[in-house]
C-alpha cells in the first residue's frame, strides 16, 4: 500500500498528463483560520482544491460538549467528497505546509468512508517548490459531482469516542510535543496535562530535518519503543484530533497495525473538569 508520494513523482503524473490525480491543498494556521486560504490564493500546486480545517475538514464545534476539530458528520464528510468529484477511482493527494500535520487529517477523513486511494505529498508545499514544481493563483473550477455511495464502503480508518476510551484496556499515544505533554506549557487549550497513562509520542519524531518521513525502519523502532511492553489496542489522540492522524499515516509507513483516533483529543477531556488530568511523567 502506498501512503506518500514524493515531488519528483508528483511532477512527472503532471507531465504525463494522464490519469490526474485530485489534489488537495490543506494548509492551515491554528493561531489564524484565515491564514491557509490566502496562502492558497497566493500560490499553489496547478490544479489543487482548497481543503479547509475548520469548514470542510470538522464538524462546527459546539461549546462545552465538543472539542475544537470534531469530526465532520459521516454523511456531510461523504457529500462534501462527492462535491468534489472524487471516486475510488481517484487517486487523492494531500498536501500542506506543516509536514503533512493538516493533510493527514483528509488522508485519515477519506480512509474512514473507505477511500483508500490517498497519499500524502511528502515534505509538502515546501518540498514541492524545492524540487521546481509549477504553482499558480488560479481556483480551479468544479469537478463534475460523484454520484459514488461511499455509505456502502467500509470505513478504513477508525476511530473511538470518549464513552468508549479507557486507558486501562488501551494504550494512549499522544501526539503533542513533551512540554504540552508533561503540562508545562499550554498555548492553545485552557487546561494543561494529560490524560492519565498516556504515552507521549510527538509528531515531530516521525520527521526528518527536511520535514519528510523518517524511513518504515526508522518509524517503526519508533513506535515499537512505545507500544512493545503491551499488547493493549493503540489509540492516537492530540489537542483536537488533528496531528493524532500524523501518528497514524507514520505507524501505516512503518506497516504496524493501524490504530484508531481519539478524535475528541485533550480539548474533549478536558471540558469535564471530573475528568482526570496527569502532569509531568507520572
């Protein structure tokens, strides 16, 4: 199964100019929701559709019940694919600026309606520049609508909501970085920690310096670390259910099993303040 693709082959699907693969723009700012958008306009790979977090990629956030990415709606999700035009025939690429932290969200969306014809641009739109790839500032205009019942495929991806979470039965890998982690800094949610007996494992350690993947080897020492004292079922969780799926497309590389998503994340956890919180390592 393939899960990136690197520039250079990207590239070289354009030239050919045959069998042209459905490319999704994902960047997004956290700290500026407009942020990715205008990049967007001011320059992307030619052909690419704008993919936006907060509105196509999450369901509206409802205050002190959700928490701040849910998922989308199931059947809004399939009928904004169709939107799009895509089919299980497409191949879908993702991309954005962060090292694929916002495309993998997508990647994991269409694997969970059974689409698993997606990979990820590896190193993203920086990669893609370097290796001399065209962009432009046009929108592209609509993709013909897919008729296709995606309800009819099984999902491919899973994932777990908070009634059925237990960290007793499973083994939590969070996906921020140690300092958010351990509870000694928290610059986006209202609460630092952790939920109790997590593990951290940060996206940043599934990456190289140029923000590709570490290679399956590396990737999968990485994960095997973390997982080989326990046979307990792996859910990947974060801040709110976005760089959690990193985890996952990096433990799909490595040809581990796939885990599911906690979409929820630490912003869900928290908002019931009954709900236990660890800091520190424990």
């Amino acid at each position: 199964m393939e899960y990136l693709i690197d520039p250079e082959a990207l590239i070289q699907i354009s030239l050919a100019d045959t069998h042209q693969p459905l490319i999704f723009d994902c960047r997004f700012n956290l700290m500026d929701a407009d942020a990715g958008f205008a990049a967007y306009q001011e320059g992307h790979i030619p052909g690419a559709i704008y993919a936006d977090l907060n509105r196509q990629l999450s369901s509206p956030v409802i205050p002190e019940k959700t928490g701040r990415h849910p998922l989308p709606d199931k059947n809004t999700w399939i009928a904004q694919v169709q939107q799009w035009g895509i089919t299980p025939q497409h191949k879908v690429v993702v991309y954005d600026d962060m090292a694929c932290v916002m495309a993998a969200r997508m990647w994991w969306l269409l694997r969970w309606i059974g689409h698993d014809n997606v990979v990820a641009l590896n190193g993203g739109w920086q990669a893609w520049l370097q290796a001399g790839g065209e962009t432009e500032q046009e929108i592209p205009a609509a993709k013909p609508v897919s008729d296709f019942d995606y309800a009819s495929l099984p999902a491919i991806s899973q994932s777990i909501d908070i009634a059925g979470l237990d960290a007793s039965k499973q083994l939590l890998l969070d996906a921020r970085e140690e300092p958010r982690f351990l509870g000694e800094v928290e610059p986006i949610d209202p609460v630092a920690g952790h939920i109790p007996g997590a593990t951290c494992s940060p996206t940043s350690a599934n990456l190289n310096d140029d923000k590709t993947f570490k290679s399956p080897d590396e990737l999968r020492e990485k994960f095997t670390s973390a997982t080989s004292t326990d046979q307990k079922r792996v859910v990947c969780y974060c801040g709110s259910g976005v760089s959690a799926a990193h985890n996952i497309l990096a433990m799909r590389i490595a040809g581990l099993k796939e885990p599911e998503l906690y979409a929820g994340s630490w912003s869900e956890w928290i908002i019931d303040p009954d709900r236990p919180i660890a800091t520190g390592h424990e």
